[in-house]
C-alpha cells in the first residue's frame, strides 16, 4: 500500500514538473505557412507568409529558392509572430522555403520546406492568315496529268465477313432455344 502511494506521489510531481517547466523547454514552432508544404499552386502567390507559435526576433530570416538556385522573393518584413516576402518568381518549378530563428530559450530553429509552382505554357502566338495567291500562269511546257486513283473499295471481304457473323449469331441462337426447351 505505502508503495503504491509513493509511486502515485512520485506520478504527480513529475507531472506538475514537466507542466510548469514545459513553455519554458518549448522552441518556437511554425504554426501555419502560405504556401503550405508540399503545395502544388498553378497561380504563383502574392506573398510566402510564416506564422510562428511565438513572438519573432527581428534578426529571423526567411529564404526562397526557385529551382534555378535564385531567391524569389522581395524584402522580408517580421511583425510579431509572421514572417512575410512578397514573391516574385514567374518560373514553374520546386521553390524551397527556409527559415531560421532562435526561439526565447535561446536554441536556434532553421529548417525548410518545399512547394511546386506549375503555371499554364504561355499562350502560342496565333498563326498569320494563310494567303491565297493566284496560280502561276501556266507554261507552255506540257503538265502530266495526276495519276488517278482507284476508289472502289474491295466489297467482297466486308460481306463474306457479316454473312459468316450472321451465321454465328443464328447458329448461336438455335443452340440456346433448343437447350432451353429440353430443360
């Protein structure tokens, strides 16, 4: 019994400990990101916008690589607990999102993320009106005359096809009406 009392004090003071001392061993977490990983968007965004769990440091920085190697964003601007860039990248392709913080109790948090950019092919140019012009005049050269081409279609396989299909289909028929007036 005593033991059992002992371990249940011992149960609850570890809980009240990690309790009280969990926000203090907490890091700085990200809460919601505009685009999410993993995104596909066929539109590219106005902006890439972090929300973190806590208030942000100034010295925080974001980075977007497009898939050229090249940033894709403008100036980074940090208010409380957002991080924002407006986006200017006009490529399709894997942009790579990556941030870096230190969190209140002092550890530094840098990871990334990725989303893909598939934008639409650019509109093709439409094609100039063809133009009709007039046929040369003809020559005094003798023209050979186009060879002309036989259009009789070969009749005899096509209905030696359906009577043969026709045959089976009724031979078929017959076969099941005189199995099921046996039965």
């Amino acid at each position: 019994m005593l033991m059992k009392r002992l371990t249940l004090i011992f149960a609850a003071m570890a809980g009240l400990v990690l309790t009280v001392a969990s926000p203090a061993l907490a890091h700085n977490t990200l809460v919601k990101a505009e685009p999410a990983k993993d995104q596909v968007m066929t539109a590219a965004p106005a902006e890439v916008k972090l929300q973190f769990l806590s208030t942000l440091k100034p010295a925080t920085k974001l980075t977007v690589t497009g898939p050229d190697g090249a940033s894709a964003i403008g100036a980074v601007k940090v208010e409380g607990k957002f991080i924002s860039a407006p986006f200017t990248a006009t490529v399709s392709g894997l942009y790579t999102v990556g941030y870096e913080l230190v969190s209140d109790d002092g550890h530094p948090v840098k990871t990334s993320y990725t989303f893909t950019l598939q934008l639409p092919p650019p509109p093709q140019p439409t094609a100039e009106p063809v133009r009709v012009t007039e046929p040369p005049a003809a020559s005094s050269q003798a023209v050979a005359a186009p060879e002309k081409k036989s259009n009789d279609t070969p009749w005899l396989p096509w209905i030696g096809g359906a009577a043969v299909a026709g045959l089976l289909v009724g031979g078929l028929i017959t076969v099941l009406r005189n199995r099921r007036e046996r039965a």
